[in-house]
C-alpha cells in the first residue's frame, strides 16, 4: 500500500470529524491524516485531542484563511515525510472515502500527477444539492473550462490525489491568486501549463451542509474576479 497524507479542511467540523477520520482510516489504514482547523472555537480541536489517535493530527489557525490556503498549508506541513501521495478531501462528508483505495491505485497505474474525482462525468452523482448551486457550479465550470483550457471538467471540486511531485509543484507556485476555492483552478492551471498530467474518475458527491444554501453577490462577485486572475495566469504561463 501507497502511504498518503490526507489533508482536510475544517471549519465549525467537530460533530463530523471524528466519524470522518474513522472511515478514512478504515478504507485506507497507510494513511496519515493531517486537519488544518479555522473554526472560531476548539471545539474541533477538542474532538481531535480526545479522539488521540496517532495518524491524526489538527493545526488550529486563529482566523479563517480560506480553503484554498488550509490544503497548501497542510501539504506544505507532511513534504517532509516519506509521503508518495497527497490526498484533500472536505470535512462533511460531501466526499466518500470509500473511492480513496481505487483513485490512489488510478492514479499509480496512469502515473497522474493530479487525479481529480469529478462531479462532472457521465457516471458522476451529485445529491441533495440546492438547485440554485447547481446552476452556478455548472456554469462557472464550463466557463473555467472555456477560458484556461485544462481539459478537465470539474475544476472546483475539493476531492483530489496529487502526486509528490506536483505536491511539491503546487506549493511553490500557488496560493497567490485567492485563498478560497479559487484555488483549485488555480492549482489547476499551474500544474497542467507546466506539464504535470491530469486525470478525472466520476464520484458521488452528496451535500451534506444544513439548512438553505444561498448564493449571495459577494460569492459570485468573488468567483468571478478571481477566475479573472488565474486567466491572466494561464496567458502567461502558456506562452
């Protein structure tokens, strides 16, 4: 078996984590799993402690940083072990851990330096999502795809297995264009425009956040401008 880092991040988790961290563990026992935690509380911190086990491990930061900046800070903090892949994965369990053992045996056997699980494949799934985020995350990505050309259909989906290389990669050459979930386009362009190799396999993606989801201006306003940036980053980077 491959020994991975899994690096989650969590925010307002602690009900979810504990759970979260027993099924990645029973699906995938050679990984180590790292929380990189912006919550307002300790709450998950406490959970975490009280759990003790030794493959897991949590960073509490004392203010939010944005999604984007908790995985590339966690995989900056497992580099320096004996890790072949880097797994990110969200905290309530939008994402199954039962796909972790085949996307680490695709990605080996197709020797991907980014395998993304997509929501987007003719045999992906996506349950229990309000219909107003399905629209604009299907509309955001096809424009992603019609304006930075990687050749990927999900672009902002936070289930995915990178190789120690493109690990390396990405906390070299990202992180500087939005700490949010703009990220992962960002990620995106700069490992395909430097040659890394990409991959997608269909997934299950089942919401699981309480309540009514709204999509407020600020998101879209946000999206937008940043989908701006990481254009003016694929200009430069494929010329």
């Amino acid at each position: 078996m491959k020994k991975i880092a899994v690096v989650i991040p969590a925010y307002g988790e602690s009900s979810n984590i504990v759970d979260l961290c027993k099924e990645i563990l029973h699906h995938y026992a050679h990984a180590d799993i790292l929380i990189v935690d912006d919550s307002p509380d300790l709450l998950t911190v406490k959970a975490i402690k009280e759990f003790a086990h030794p493959q897991v491990t949590i960073k509490h930061r004392e203010k939010k940083g944005g999604r984007g900046s908790a995985v590339i800070l966690g995989i900056i903090e497992c580099l320096n072990k004996d890790y072949e892949y880097f797994l990110e994965i969200d905290a309530d369990f939008s994402h199954p851990p039962s796909q972790i053992p085949s996307l680490i045996k695709y990605a080996d056997e197709k020797k991907i330096d980014l395998l993304i699980a997509s929501r987007y494949l003719a045999d992906s799934k996506i349950i229990n999502w309000p219909l107003s985020r399905k629209i604009f995350s299907k509309c955001a990505n096809v424009l992603a795809r019609v304006l930075l050309r990687v050749p990927v259909y999900d672009y902002t989906n936070g289930f995915r297995l990178y190789s120690h290389r493109s690990a390396v990669e990405l906390t070299r050459t990202c992180g500087k264009l939005g700490n949010g979930f703009i990220a992962l386009s960002e990620i995106l362009v700069n490992l395909h425009y430097r040659q890394y190799s990409i991959g997608e396999v269909p997934t299950i993606f089942v919401n699981r956040i309480r309540g009514e989801s709204s999509l407020s201006r600020k998101e879209i306003w946000n999206a937008l401008s940043g989908l701006g940036r990481i254009y003016k980053l694929k200009r430069r980077l494929s010329k």
